[in-house]
C-alpha cells in the first residue's frame, strides 16, 4: 500500500515537472521572441487566474484518470514513466537554435517553406505547408527529429497521458473478438507521426499486430528507431495516405488516429472516416483523439483560438466547431461516445 502511494506521488511529481518545465520554456521563449523581435505583431497571450485555475484542475484530472487506468491494469504502470531522457537532451538545443527560423516564417507568413527536394506530386496539397510553422513541415529528418519535445512542450508534458486515452476504449472494443486469438488482431495506428502512440499502444497490446501508417517518411524512419527495441511482435510501419488505406475491406479490428482531424479539410475528415469504415471488420472499433472543441470544453475556447493564431493551422478554427460525432454517425458507425480530457477529446465508434 505504501509502496503505491510513493509510487503514485512519484508519477504525480514527475508529471508537475514536466509541466513546470513546459511553462519555464513557454515564458522564456516568448521573452526572447519580444526582446529580439520587439516590433512583431503576434500579439501576447495572457493567462488570466481562472483560466489558470481550469488548466490546473484540467491536467489534475487527466493525471487521475492515467493512474487509474494503470491501476486497473488497463496498461502497464511502466508507461507511466517512460520517458526518453536522453532523447529529449539531444532535441531539446536543436528546438532552440530554429527558433528564429519559425519566427522569421511567422513574420512573413511563409506557410511554403518545405525542402526543394520533394516530390509535391506524392501528397496531397492541404499537406504541403508548414503546419505551426515546424521547419520542413512535416518532410524532412529534422523536423521529424523535434517534433516529439515540440508536442511535449506544447503540452505542458502531458502528450502521452492525453495520447493514452484511447487504450481504454481500443480494449473495449477489441473485446468483440475475444473469441479470436489476440495475434490474429489487428490495430493500424493512423498517422503515426513519429512512434509515441505506437509505443504506448504496445505497452498495452502486448499480442496483437499494430501497424503504423504515416504520409512522411521522415516521421516513419523516426518511429522506427524510437520502436525498435520494444519488447513483443515487430511492429509494421507503412507509408500511406489516410484518405486511401492500403487494406482490403472488412481487414482490421481495431483503428486509432491521434491529432490528425484538426490538420484536414472538412472534405478530407469526411473522407478519412469512410475509408476506416470500410477498412474495419463489422465489430471493430475506432478511436479517434484530437483536439477538445468548442461545444464541450467553454473554458478553454481562448486557448483554441489563440492555438489556431500563433501556429499555423489553417483548418483547427473549422475543426473545433465540426459536429464529428454527428459525421461518424453518417459514415454508418454505432455506439459513439466522446469524452474530453485536458485538451484532447476522444472518439470511439463501433462498426
Ligand atoms: C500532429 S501529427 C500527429 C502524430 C501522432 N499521431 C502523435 O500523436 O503525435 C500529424 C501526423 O499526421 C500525418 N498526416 C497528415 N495528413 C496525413 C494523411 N492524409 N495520411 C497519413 N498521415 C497524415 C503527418 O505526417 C503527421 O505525422
């Protein structure tokens, strides 16, 4: 007993550093960009005390609802605190030097800065810009290199707490096949990007087959190398565009997306959400995580809309007001359920 209460302060401590450590850069960053840049419009965002207040409460929550899920074995409590130190160490400098590289495209609302070297005709248009001004976008190994920390800061440390919010509903679900054995199931983990869901998905899947599809290469060499030495099955990576999945119908059980609907045209989310209806066994389950939006989390609509300001994400203020319950329902799913957890909002739907 006493031993999981240490180890409880112990990931509730752990979890406060890291957001501590969020903020710490967040304020210092910005004090920067104003001493450097003194005559850049981009405007101050300024927390007020309540706002500060439903943060605290909201991450406090969310914290809660990780533990629990551990304690109840839903996934390992090792999960908790994994965290790739030594990785962070070596990104962290490099978020620091292109700093001025994605103020300077801010400035000048350069959203096409993406490396000579693509081939644009391999991706779809909606993709080729740089969305919150990362360099490269998402297309090349740099970008791919920081992306992690930039998401963690962003955060405030708790990307992987959010991220975990989808086990629960993905083991529900996969429940409707525990008839079969769980190597014959198969979960697709849709855009990717580069390997945290994946491997929080394997700490809870320690059988099944996960497949992770991403459109960047960059992204995937990355998840590769981030996966590599995880205990259980190898786990596949493909190259792919959500919109068109390289599976046949009716072929898997499980799918999760995570942060991948507010980066989407309206048309392409609609899309998206009929090729996993197809690509789903009867039975299966998806699960979606992205962004809270408007309708169910009021206390933090500032936050939403100053998010889709700073950082370039042309389709977030469309995203935030899109009825997704309502679409997944269109494409033919049943038992929708939503529910919000600091700023992320998941989705699970049967087919
Ligand atoms: C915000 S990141 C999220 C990555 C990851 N799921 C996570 O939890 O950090 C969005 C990812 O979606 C990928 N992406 C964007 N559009 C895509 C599409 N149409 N098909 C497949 N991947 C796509 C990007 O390459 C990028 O890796």
């Amino acid at each position: 007993m006493a031993r999981e209460q240490i180890s409880k302060i112990a990931y509730k401590t752990l979890q406060q550093g890291k957001s501590i450590a969020g903020l710490a850069h967040k304020e210092l960053s910005t004090r920067l960009m104003n001493l450097i840049l003194p005559d850049n419009n981009f405007g101050n965002f300024n927390i007020d005390k309540n706002l500060l207040i439903n943060i605290q409460n909201s991450m406090d929550s969310l914290r809660e609802e990780d533990w629990n899920d551990a304690e109840k074995n839903i996934y390992p409590k090792k999960l908790l605190f994994d965290e790739p130190w030594l990785r962070y160490l070596t990104q962290y400098p490099k978020i620091w030097l292109d700093m001025p590289n994605t103020w300077d495209r801010r400035r000048k609302q350069n959203y096409k800065d993406l490396p000579k070297n693509i081939d644009s005709e391999n991706y779809p248009k909606y993709y080729l810009r740089n969305f919150h001004h990362q360099t490269d976008g998402y297309l090349s190994d740099f970008s791919a290199s920081i992306y992690d920390l930039q998401v963690e800061i962003l955060f405030n440390g708790s990307a992987d707490s959010m991220r975990r919010r989808i086990i629960k509903p993905l083991k529900e679900g996969l429940n409707n096949f525990k008839n079969m054995p769980k190597s014959s199931l198969k979960i697709l983990d849709v855009a990717t990007g580069s390997g945290r869901t994946l491997k929080q998905l394997r700490g809870a899947f320690a059988k099944e087959k996960i497949i992770g599809l991403d459109l960047s290469g960059s992204y995937l060499k990355e998840a590769s190398r981030y996966i590599s030495n995880l205990e259980g099955d190898l786990i596949e990576l493909i190259k792919g565009n959500a919109e068109e999945l390289p599976f046949e119908d009716n072929s898997l059980q499980g799918i999760s997306c995570v942060y991948l609907f507010h980066e989407l045209p309206r048309t392409v989310r609609e899309k998206v959400l009929k090729e996993f209806f197809r690509v789903l066994e009867p039975g299966g389950i998806l699960v979606l995580a992205d962004s809270i939006q408007v309708n169910d989390s009021p206390d933090f609509i500032e936050i939403m809309e100053n998010f889709h300001k700073s950082f370039h994400e042309p389709f977030y203020s469309d995203y935030i007001k899109d009825d997704i319950n309502a679409k997944i329902e269109e494409t033919g799913f049943n038992n929708i359920k939503s529910k919000s957890f600091f700023m992320t909002k998941v989705w699970s739907a049967i087919k």
